[in-house]
C-alpha cells in the first residue's frame, strides 16, 4: 500500500506522515520536501516535481525490496495529472489524502514559522489550493481531512482506518 498525504505547505502533512509510521510496521516513509516538491522553502516548478518523482520511484522499488508493506510519502503534488502519472508509474494501490486547513489557518501557521519569505509561500499556497481543490477533492483521487481541529494523532487515526477498509 502506498499512502500518499498531500497537500499544501503549512498544513501539517510531515508531522501527520511521521505520526503515522510511527503507528504502521513494516512501513518506510518519503519526505516530498527533501526530494525538492520544495526547493529553498517555495514550491518547486512542475519540472523540478516531475524529477523529484523519479526519485521518489526508486525509494519505493528500493523499501519494497527491503520489505516495506507501507510506504508513506508526504508530498504536495501540484496538479493533479503530476499525482496520477506517478501512481500509474509506481503500480501499486495507492490511497490519497489531501490535508487541508482553513485559509487563516494556513497563514498563521507559516507566518509563524518566521522566514523571510513567508508572505509569499501563503500567496504560492492559496494559489496551489486553488488549483488542486476541483480534482482533487471531488473524491477521484483521494480523501480530504480538514487539520483545523485535529491532532496528528487523529488524523494519522483517520487515514489508517479509511486506507486499510
């Protein structure tokens, strides 16, 4: 099973994504962010993602070989064609779950986080929720769980049960 946790920067998808291996054996998790779905704090062009996926195939291929039942990969892909290309690419059941938050939400928790560029990753993230809420959301290619008022916990709760039903 490949779990993918997608969604915008600020919304909590790494905190959530290690909340939930931490709850699965046998499972290996992916950092979208360090494969360059962000690059110097700002979300990567769609070339830089297409590349970011290569490797992110070959991790996959490289856990199932070590025995991985689970892989967790936390990303925030930025149109959903870049998402089914992949899981088409991986060839495996994949399970998709688009975190989203409130708008306030999201600009104070990446405000808080105090960088200088702040101001513009909540511009690139309201555009990116823009853009992703039409296909994503409309249940095609996954789930969406509001983090406004959930813990990790919960919401690593939550994927559990509806990607293991």
């Amino acid at each position: 099973m490949l779990i993918i946790v997608n969604g915008t920067v600020g919304v909590g998808k790494t905190w959530v994504a290690r909340t939930l291996l931490c709850q699965l054996d046998d499972a290996a998790y992916i950092e979208g962010d360090v494969l360059g779905f962000v690059s110097d704090n700002l979300i990567a062009t769609q070339s830089r993602q297409k590349l970011a996926l290569n490797v992110a195939c070959d991790l996959i291929s490289a856990y199932r070989r070590l025995g991985a039942r689970t892989i967790v990969f936390d990303s925030l892909f930025l149109s959903p064609d870049l998402m089914e290309d992949f899981i088409q690419r991986v060839g495996e059941p994949a399970r998709v779950f688009y975190l989203s938050a409130e708008t306030r939400s999201l600009s104070a928790r990446i405000l808080k986080r105090g960088r200088p560029q702040a101001e513009r990753e909540v511009s690139e993230t309201q555009e990116v929720e823009r853009n992703q809420r039409g296909r994503f959301l409309n249940g095609a290619l996954g789930f969406e769980i509001k983090t406004d008022n959930m813990s990790p916990d919960e919401i690593a709760d939550l994927i559990k049960k509806k990607a293991f039903e």
